[in-house]
C-alpha cells in the first residue's frame, strides 16, 4: 500500500503526484476529459488514499512511456508537522480535512507519503479509541504541540 510497488520491476521510484504533472508529460498537455478517460481506462493510476493525486511512474508504464527517475523540479522535502498532517487525512479525511500545503504541491516524495503512511498506521489505534470526534481532534491537536515542543527542543529554543 505504499507509494512504492513490490512488484514493481524497474529501480525507479514512485511519485505522487497531480493530474498536471502527468498531463505535462504530453505535447500539448492532456485535456482533463481525456485524462479521466484514461483514469476510466485503468492507464493512469490513481494514488486510492489522496483525492486528486497519481502514481507518476506506474502511470507512465502503463502509458507505454518511459519511467523517471526523478521528476523535472526538485520536490520539496516535508517537515514532520507536515507529514503528521498528512497521515491524519490519510485516516479520517472528513474529520481531518487536507492542510492547506496540501492543495498548493504538484507532487509528494514517495518517502514523506511512506513516512504518512507509517504514521497514521501509528496513530490509527488511538484513534480508534476515541469516542467523539471532539476527543481526536484534542488527540490530533495534542500529537502536533508534542511535535512542536520536540522541534523547539532541536532547535534549542
């Protein structure tokens, strides 16, 4: 369920990414009617857990296109609040809502999208104990200042 396949037979690695990043890949760009048909169709390959964004290289292969390895600009590096973030949409998506950085980036590195993953595996079962979304947005809240009180830490502050 990683961004990574284990059956994957190329070394490449996968990005998560938008729609545009793929549409990109063509000349002139994708029309999103003719994208969708290829969502339809099975050859561009929707990443289940975020609404909106695509397995680049597994969407290429089987566009019958070359696999990157890296993607034309340089993806921006998540911090752990950032991440902490993400695996709490990954669990809940209607209690806790995408952040903000979240609608702006084109693309994720597939080890922040692992990171997330790890972590919403981590928090899951807390969660699970919670009985009114009251007490897991206290519980998500709690999780992000004991994040900032460990950055604080670091950063001897």
């Amino acid at each position: 369920m990683a961004s990574q396949s284990s059956t994957k037979s190329s070394s490449n690695p996968e990005f998560v990414v938008r729609r545009e990043t793929i549409s990109a890949y063509f000349h002139p760009p994708l029309p999103t009617s003719t994208f969708h048909d290829l969502v339809n169709k099975g050859k561009i390959v929707p990443f289940k857990l975020l609404r909106g964004f695509y397995k680049l290289n597994e969407s290429l292969k089987r566009l019958g296109l070359k696999e990157v390895e890296s993607l034309p600009s340089e993806v921006q590096k998540r911090s752990m609040t950032e991440i902490l973030q993400l695996a709490f949409t990954l669990i809940d998506p209607l209690i806790f809502p995408m952040p903000p950085w979240l609608m702006t980036v084109e693309a994720l590195d597939d080890r922040d999208v692992d990171h997330a993953l790890l972590q919403s595996n981590i928090h899951r079962e807390d969660l699970d104990l919670c009985d009114s979304i009251q007490e897991k947005l206290a519980y998500f809240n709690g999780v992000l200042s004991a994040q900032a009180l460990r950055e604080a830490d670091k950063e001897g502050i």
